[in-house]
C-alpha cells in the first residue's frame, strides 16, 4: 500500500511535467514565435495523450492481471480533465480574448471546434462525479455507465485535431489508430461476454471455466509473459469448436 | 506569462548583425584557407565566392522603395524559425532546422512557355538581371497569423518584360525544386510534389509582385525559400512560392499544389479576404507575430489600393 502511495505520488508529478515545460517556456520567453499556438497545440495534445492513457488502464490491468492498476485510473482521467480545461482556457482567454460572439460563432459554424468543445463538455459530468461519495450516491453501474462518455470524449478529441491539419494528417491518425486499438480490445471484451452469457444459460459453470481457459491450461506459467499466456489463452479457445455441440 | 521579460543584456552591448556575421565569415574562411593550406589543395576562386550565395551575406545597393510599410518589422529570428516550408516538414520550426539540406548554387531557373525568348537562367544572372530593392510588406498566412518582411528583391515584370510572353500567355505557372535527398519532406506525400503556384499575367505584372532574393538587407536563408522566391503580398502566404526552379508562362490556368490537397478550401487566387472565411476557420482577424491581441484582417492585406481593380466584377466568394 505503501508502495502504491508512492508510485501514485511520482506519476502525479510526471503528469505534470507538461505544463511545468510549457510554464518554463513561458517564463523564459522561449516558445518561439508564436507562443499562444504552441500553447494551444501543446495543451491539446497532452488532453489527447491523457484520455489515451486512461483508455488504456483497464485493458492493460486485463492483459497484465496487475489489478492495481486501477488506482490510478481517476487521477490520469482527472489530469486529461486538468489539460483539457488549460487548452479550453488557452483558447478564450489568449487566443479569443473573452469575445463570446466570436467563440460563439466558432462553435456554432467551426465543425472541428463544435467536435472539441461538445467533447470537453462530456468531460465535466465525469470530472464532478470522479469522487468516491459521487460512485456510492450513484450506484456503480449508473457511475460506470455515465463514465463511458469517455469513449465519445475521445473520439470527439481526435475528431477535432483532424480536422483542424492542414493537410499532414499523421499525427492525428496515430492519435486515432491508438484509440482505435482501445476501443477495439472493449468490443472484442464485449463481444466475449455475449458469448459467455449465452453459453452460460445452456452449460453448467465448470464448463464454462474450460470453456474460458482451455482444459490444459498449466497453472503456474512463471516463464511466460503476461501477453504469451493471452496467447495461450486464445489457442485453447480455439480448440474448443471440436468439443461443443 | 506572455508579458516579455526584459533582457538582461543592454541594447548597446549587443553585437550588430553584421558585425556578428563579419566575424562568423571571418573564421569560416580563415579556417577553410587554413585547412586549404594545411592540405595543399587551394582552389582558384573559391574563397570569394563561397560567401556570395551563403545566407546572411549582406546585399549591394538595395534601393528603398515607396510600396514599403511603415509597421514595425517582424524580428529577422521569427522570420527565419515560424515557417511554412512542407519540404522540409510541416512543423513550423523544423525548415529552420533541416533546411541545410538544401543546395542553392548552381541553381538554375527555367523561363519558358508561351514567350519569344525562352531561357535557363542561372541564379546569379537572374539576380542581376534588374537593380534590387527593398520591400518591407506585410504577410498574412491562410491560417491567420501575419508579420511584416523586409524582402529584397525585385519586380516580376521585369524578367516578363525581358522574356518576351506571346498573345497566348495567359497564366505563369511556378514550380518549386523537387528533390526528395535535398528536402526531406518531399518523401512523405503530404502534397502532390512538386510545389506548384500560379498567377494571371495581370496579376504578375503588377508592380507589387516580386521575386524575392533577400531578407534584410542579405541572402535569403533557406527556410524562407532561397535562392529565389515569389512574394506577392495581398494573397495569403502560400502563394508566395518558394526556391523556384521553373517559370512556364502558360494559356491556363495551372493548377496550384493547395488546389490539388483540397480545392474547396484552397483557391486559385487565395486573395486575403477578411470577408471569405476559409471554410473550417473565419479569416475575420490575424495575429500579428509577437503581438497579443489579434488584429482585423485587412482587405487585400491592406494592398486594397493597388489590386482591388485586378478583381473588378469577380465575385470573391466564387473565385476565392
């Protein structure tokens, strides 16, 4: 616990890393010859990187059985909240300079800013219900449910930058080719479970346990990585149409 | 945090350019002579000419010219790290870096078409071919950020007038060098290389359209499109082409490498128009480099006077 405590401490600090870069920059009168777009830029790519970390928690602690992982879940889901709300910031305040008719404008008729902002908005009701008293007055299925705007937040988010390039699309396809593996393995996880119910209504428990990691599965797989024993995994899975009826 | 800090180093104390660039040329050739003797090898001419083309050689005799502006000129540092240069990356600060690349003498520029005397010139013969002037404009990007750039240069209908263009010419088409080893860039398909940019032969021939071969009184640095460029101040950025190698005045219009990535976005004449919004951004408003607050967007980029009869009767939001 202990430990945890501090790792938890450590990656809060590296969290933060960006903006005390951007911050040294600033002060320093480094930040090129535009500062406020490198600002912009920054603190928008650091939301980005943030939701894509968060994203990949849960399917890392699947992959790795490192159930602790999920304890720092809420703080990377928080600091993607914290740039988030920087960038929104940079945008009224340095670059619009507080003119609501023109942010207005911008929302309304700018497609990529209409995507950027209704994804920063997603944000606010899982950054208030972040906290524990916020999980137990919700029910945790109602909490997980509403938190799953995540998804479309993220979307939103690499929506918007591709939409804003010129005309290299890279780095906004990386964004989106990362985010699609994430989502990808939840569908995949998804998909599983349909299937489980299913068998589950026909088959008694035990088989669904063979069924689930294969009947000669060892027990005691030191040796092998945590992604080769999801190999395994997939092998005695597909082994499994033989002996179904 | 965007209030400057002020610099711990007086005014006075700060070596002037060039001084500074005397000083730099000073040890490259004393030591390349060094080296050359050291060697045995020296090869006739050569420390001359090596500082003639180098970026940052002052420039003689550049007259000042009255289609200059008075604003307060863009610092020569922003000038030469915010770029647009795709061929040497779409970052902005990377043409600064990996520009070095590029190999600006020999360089030659083809002037050919519809004209009755087609010609390769060589870069430094095109130089010379009418007396350099100094033109301080501003410059206003498509994607809303301006600065205002002492150019060196001289008018483009000085070399059409030289050339001779025939009844069928139309259009200049201009297109950059295309070379993958020298403008790394390139091997990514960004845009469909060669970089190509067009103008009516109107529009070429008005006095403010310039081929640009130097900034600040010296040699254009490559980031900003060495040997030689094309400035034409009251359309966005883009049209101005950089490191030119070919001139072909032509019957059509050609089409530009912008209108090729996304010709709903990107016009032929791409006039700065603070009334035509680029269709994903409003074109109302620019800010200034080192400026703050942004600034409204001038029609024509403030050129209004000198242009605006070019587009008599053109519907801009059609012909954007």
């Amino acid at each position: 616990m202990k430990f945890l405590t501090w790792i938890k401490v450590i990656i809060f600090l590296l969290c933060l890393i960006p903006l005390g870069h951007l911050g040294w920059g600033a002060f320093t009168n480094n930040l090129g010859a535009n500062p406020i777009e490198v600002i912009t830029r920054s603190t928008g790519k650091w939301t980005l990187i943030f939701l894509l970390i968060t994203l990949s928690v849960s399917p890392l602690r699947k992959i790795t059985r490192l159930q602790w992982l999920i304890k720092f879940r809420r703080m990377l889901g928080l600091f993607a909240f914290f740039y988030i709300c920087l960038h929104f910031t940079t945008y009224i305040w340095l670059d619009q300079f507080f003119d609501i008719m023109a942010i207005g404008k911008d929302v309304i008729k700018r497609p990529f800013i209409t995507v950027g902002f209704s994804s920063f908005v997603l944000l606010i009701p899982l950054a208030l219900t972040s906290t524990r008293g916020m999980i137990k007055r919700l029910g945790g299925r109602r909490w997980q449910q509403l938190h799953r705007l995540i998804y479309l937040s993220a979307i939103g988010g690499v929506v918007h930058f591709l939409w804003l390039v010129k005309a290299d699309l890279q780095r906004p396809l990386i964004y989106g080719a990362v985010l699609m593996l994430l989502l990808g393995f939840r569908i995949a996880v998804w998909a599983r479970l349909t299937q489980v119910v299913k068998f589950f209504s026909k088959h008694r428990p035990t088989d669904l346990r063979r069924w689930l990691w294969g009947p000669a599965r060892r027990r005691s797989p030191e040796h092998l990585s945590p992604h080769s024993r999801l190999l395994g995994r997939g092998q005695a899975r597909a082994g499994r149409s033989v002996g179904r009826p | 945090m965007l209030i400057k800090k002020p610099s711990d180093i007086k005014g006075s104390e700060i070596t002037d350019k060039e001084t500074y660039l005397n000083r730099r040329r000073f040890l490259i050739e004393t030591s390349a002579a060094a080296a050359a003797v050291a060697t045995g090898f020296v090869f006739p001419g050569h420390l001359g000419d090596s500082g003639e083309a180098h970026a940052g050689t002052k420039l003689d005799g550049v007259r000042k010219s009255p289609l200059s502006t008075g604003e307060k000129k863009t610092p020569f540092k922003d000038i030469t790290n915010y770029n647009n240069f795709y061929e040497f990356g779409t970052d902005k600060y990377s043409p600064a870096k990996k520009s070095k690349s590029l190999i600006t003498r020999p360089w030659t520029v083809a002037v050919e078409g519809e004209i009755s005397r087609p010609k390769v010139y060589d870069v430094d013969e095109l130089i010379k071919l009418s007396p350099l002037e100094e033109r301080i404009y501003r410059l206003r990007c498509v994607e809303g950020w301006s600065m205002v750039i002492p150019w060196v240069g001289y008018p483009l209908n000085a070399l059409i007038k030289v050339v001779e263009p025939t009844s069928k010419a139309k259009y200049l088409e201009f297109v950059t060098l295309y070379d993958p080893k020298q403008m790394p860039g390139q091997r990514r398909g960004v845009l469909d290389w060669p970089y190509v940019e067009g103008l009516r032969m109107d529009e070429a021939m008005n006095p403010l359209a310039i081929l640009a071969v130097g900034l600040y009184g010296a040699v254009l640095p490559n980031q900003n499109g060495a040997p030689i460029r094309l400035v034409v101040p009251w359309k966005y950025g883009f049209k101005s082409i950089k490191s030119i190698v070919r001139i072909r005045f032509v019957e059509k219009q050609p089409k530009t490498a912008w209108e090729k990535a996304a010709p709903n976005e990107y016009g032929f004449y791409s006039n700065v128009n603070p009334e035509v919004d680029h269709p994903r951004w409003s074109q109302a408003r620019e800010r200034r480099i080192g400026e703050f607050f942004k600034r409204k967007t001038l029609m024509f980029n403030g050129y209004a006077d000198h242009v605006a009869h070019l587009y008599k009767g053109m519907d801009l939001k059609i012909h954007f």
